[in-house]
C-alpha cells in the first residue's frame, strides 16, 4: 500500500507548471478545430486557494443534490465527502488496436517480426480449426 501524507493546506505553492492539450472551435457548431496546448503557471498561490477554486464546480453540484434531501438535513450538519480521481474510459477501436499492432512488429527486429507472426499464424489456425463446419461462410452469394 503507498504511504500516504497530509499536505498543510496553508503552505504556498511556488512555479508549479501544469501543460493541458485543448482543442478550440470558432464556435459551438463549427468542425474545424485548433489543438493548443495551455501552459498553466501556478505561483505565489495558497494551496487551499487552489483546491477550493478547483472544487468550486463540484461542490455546487454538490449543494443542488443536497436539496433532493433537504427535509433530512440538520443545520450545521457536517456531510464528509472524499474526493477521488476520476477515472477517464478509453474505448479501443479495432482499428486502433491494429494500429498498435502493426506499429509494434514495425519496431521489432527481423527474427523478433518473424517469431511474432509464426505466433499469430498458430492463433489463427487454432481458431480456423475450431469453427464447425455447418457454419456458412457469409461471403457466400446464393444463386
């Protein structure tokens, strides 16, 4: 398990240096599109000035879900919440993963490309052999 510290929320944080890739369109419907890369410069600034700016969006969010419970809530109530980091989902096209693949035989040597691709054979047979044969071929045109 990582060890894990507290951070002083009043310490000052000096030349911290955050770089974020954006795309930019001339406006909401436009396809065209620009990638920038924004270089944030975070200095001279409270710690707890930047987890609270940072926060500010969720936690208002927060506070309109909370009106669902309004009726359960007592003044001067402490809710804890614990805050995360998301999780982003990638989904891998097919094509992305072919991409990858040949990317990856491209870089390997010769005799490497050569036990790679003997392998991918022995897979392709195995899965060729196991295919029942009352299975018609779709590429087949009835006449």
């Amino acid at each position: 398990m990582a060890e894990t510290t507290k951070t002083d929320t009043n310490v000052i944080l000096y030349d911290v240096v955050r770089i974020t890739a954006v795309s930019v369109k001339p406006d909401g419907d436009s396809k065209v599109s620009k990638k920038v890369n924004v270089r944030t410069t975070i200095d001279n600034v409270p710690f707890n000035a930047l987890i609270a700016d940072a926060l500010r969006t969720d936690n208002i969010r927060f506070q309109r879900d909370l009106r669902k419970r309004f009726d359960t809530l007592t003044n001067g109530e402490t809710i804890e919440r614990i805050y995360g980091a998301k999780v982003a989902t990638v989904v891998i096209t097919e094509e992305m993963a072919r991409d990858a693949y040949v990317t990856n035989l491209l870089n390997m040597t010769p005799a490497e490309r050569d036990i790679e691709i003997a392998k991918l054979s022995e897979k392709a047979q195995a899965i060729i052999n196991e295919t029942p044969d009352d299975i018609e071929d779709e590429t087949t045109i009835d006449e």
